[in-house]
C-alpha cells in the first residue's frame, strides 16, 4: 500500500505568528478523497487539525479549500489525483480570505458582497394570481446561475477580490446575473445602477480565474460581460423588460 | 469607471490597427528599420498624423489599464481623484513631448 505525504497548512492564531505547514503519512487507498484523508488525520493523529465540512456530496460548498496552488472542493477530490510527482499533497485554506484556524477562513465580505447585490427576487406589485410564467428559454438561461453552491473557490481565486475586499466579487455578481435576467423581478434598472459603480462589473480584469476554480463548471466571467453589456445599454433593457413583465401571467406564446 | 473600461476597449482595437501597420512598416520584410527609410517616411505629414494617432492611442490605453490596476488595491481607492488627475497629467505631458519629437523630425 502506498503511502502519501499531506502537508497541511496550520495557524492557530492564539500561538503562531505565521501560518506553517505540518506533514502526515496516510495511506493512499482506492476511492479516498481529500476530505477522507484530512477526517483521518483529525482523527488518528491530530485532532486539532481544523476545517469546515459538511454535506460531503460537493453540494453545501463548506469544504473549499486550495490543493496544490488550485481552489476546489475536498469532498470531491479523489486523493489520487492530486499527489505530485515527490508523492506530497498540499492542503492550504482559501487564499486572500483571513484565516481564523488552519484551513478555516473568515468569510464575512464574501457574505458582505452577496448581501450587497440583493440575491433575493423582487417581485412587482401586482403579483398574478396564479404562478409567475417563464419560457423554458428564459428559464434555460437562468439555470447555469442557479446552480452556484456558495463555496467561495471564485471569490478567493480572483485576483482583483486578492486586492480590494470592496469589490463585489464573481459569487455575487453571478447571482446580480440571475436576478437582472429574472423576468419577476422588478428592479432590474436599479440592479445595473447599483453593478456600475466604481467596485462593480467594470472592476472586473476578465482573468477568468473564477470560471477555472467553480467546482460546478459555472461561467462568472459570461456573466459579467452580459451584465456588463447590460449596463451599458441599460434604458433598453428596462424598456423590453417591462413589456415582459406585463404578460407574466399570460399564456406565453410559441411562436 | 465604465467610460474607462470603455476607453481602454477602444483604444485596445485602435492599437490592432496602429501595431499591425507598425510591425509591417518597421519589422517586416521587405521593410526593415533604416534611418533613411524612416527620414523618408516622416517627410510626409500623413505619416506624422498617423504616429501622432499612435501614441494617443498607446497612452490612452496604458495609463487607463494602469489606473484600473492601481485603483483595484484597497488602499489606494481613497486617492482615486488624484490617481485620475496625475494620469491625465503624466498622459498630456508625455502626448505633448512625444508629438513635439515627431513633428520636429526633418530631414536635414
Ligand atoms: S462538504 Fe459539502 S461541498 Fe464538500
């Protein structure tokens, strides 16, 4: 059976001055994942190795990390994938975020950003009495957004997010994406008003960083530039948007 | 910050243009650099115009993408009017230098 070294980056911040890399031995079987080897290591060698994990189906995005240099999900790593060539794994937190214990990272203007865009829908006034009708188009173009599980490898892969926490970030600006497209709801102009600011869409250097670390093969960087475009031509779409949203609850028509 | 990003684009397809004519005329074969060529080529005032357009574009498009990356750091967003004010100095003093060079090329 071979063996694998994994180095883990530690910092207790109530000890360390500066973040340090700890090595265990743990035997490379068929089927583990990193997450597997980092529950052993907690519970066979070190238990005050810390981390975030929840779900292990790659679906509550708390296990992000970054194994060697790349950001991912742990639970869906097979740890043979991931062994160089000096037969080493290198598990550090997300970059960029502040570590509050080893590969635990504080993650508050990740929330504070998403927070910002207003994830939520704003439905017009008159809401129709039945449900809210969408094309399976319209649908089709909102799916890919839908299917972000907030872990945060985006955001800390990006490296405008790496200097300005200010920025609104890959996570936040695709959900901006999903709302401004959602035919229900009724504030898109404000949306792109609120994306043009100094810290917004325009701020993004199109690096395409956050479309090679989304764990869920998800496109920020289209996003953006849609919004982008959006922002630009912003009367029309509002205009074209309204005349949407006012046959909702009609039949939609195929044409 | 988008008519910025909207200056570096254009002036980014703008550069297409100029680089590509640049290259040819100075790099590549049958061309190649020669004073005498050069002296010749300056001789006409549409080749003055043509790199006086060329360095405008080539400042308009380095001093947009260095303002954007330095107004990226947290620290520095506070400056940002004076950021854009020593920009637009740093851009007009050197359009204004640069033009001077290139109007003032004669032959002898
Ligand atoms: S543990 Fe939930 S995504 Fe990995």
């Amino acid at each position: 059976m071979t063996n694998v070294t994994i180095r883990v980056q530690r910092f207790n911040p109530d000890v360390d001055q500066k973040p340090h890399l700890d090595e265990f031995q743990i035997e490379l079987t068929q089927g583990k994942t990193i997450l597997d080897a980092l529950h052993e290591i907690k519970e066979e060698q070190d238990g005050s190795v810390t981390f975030r994990r929840s779900c292990r189906h790659a679906i509550c995005g708390s296990c992000a990390m970054n194994v060697n240099g790349v950001n991912m999900l742990v639970c869906d790593a097979p740890l043979k994938d991931f062994v160089d060539r000096r037969g080493r794994v290198t598990i550090r937190p997300l970059p960029y975020l502040p570590i509050i214990k080893d590969l635990v990272v504080d993650r508050t203007s990740f929330w504070e950003q998403y927070q910002r865009v207003k994830p939520w829908l704003l439905p017009p006034d008159d809401v129709p009495e039945k449900e809210f009708r969408m094309s399976p188009d319209e649908v089709k173009a909102l799916q890919d957004a839908e299917h972000c599980i907030m872990c945060g490898a985006c955001y800390s892969a990006c490296q405008v997010v790496a200097m300005s926490k200010k920025y609104i970030g890959p996570h936040a600006l695709l959900k901006a994406f999903l709302r401004v497209l959602d035919p229900r709801d009724s504030a898109p102009g404000e949306r792109l008003t609120d994306l043009d600011q100094g810290d917004g869409v325009f701020r993004c250097h199109t690096i395409f960083n956050c479309i090679d670390a989304c764990p869920k093969h998800l496109n920020p960087t289209q996003a953006i530039e849609t919004l982008r475009k959006l922002v630009m031509k912003r009367q029309a779409f509002e205009a074209a948007r309204a005349q949407r949203q006012q046959s909702l609850d009609q039949p939609i028509s195929v044409e | 910050m988008m008519r910025i990003f909207l200056l570096q684009r254009f002036s980014a397809i703008a550069l297409l243009v100029f680089l590509t004519l640049h290259m040819i005329v100075l790099h590549y074969p049958p061309f190649h650099i020669d004073f005498d060529n050069v002296l010749e080529r300056l001789e006409n005032p549409v080749w003055k115009a043509i790199d006086i357009a060329f360095l405008f574009v080539v400042l308009v498009h380095a001093l947009t993408g260095v303002y954007m990356v330095i107004t990226d750091l947290d620290r520095l967003a506070r400056y940002r009017g004076l950021i854009t004010w020593i920009s637009v100095a740093v851009g007009a003093a050197a359009f204004v230098y640069g033009t001077q060079t290139i109007l003032a090329f004669q032959a002898p």
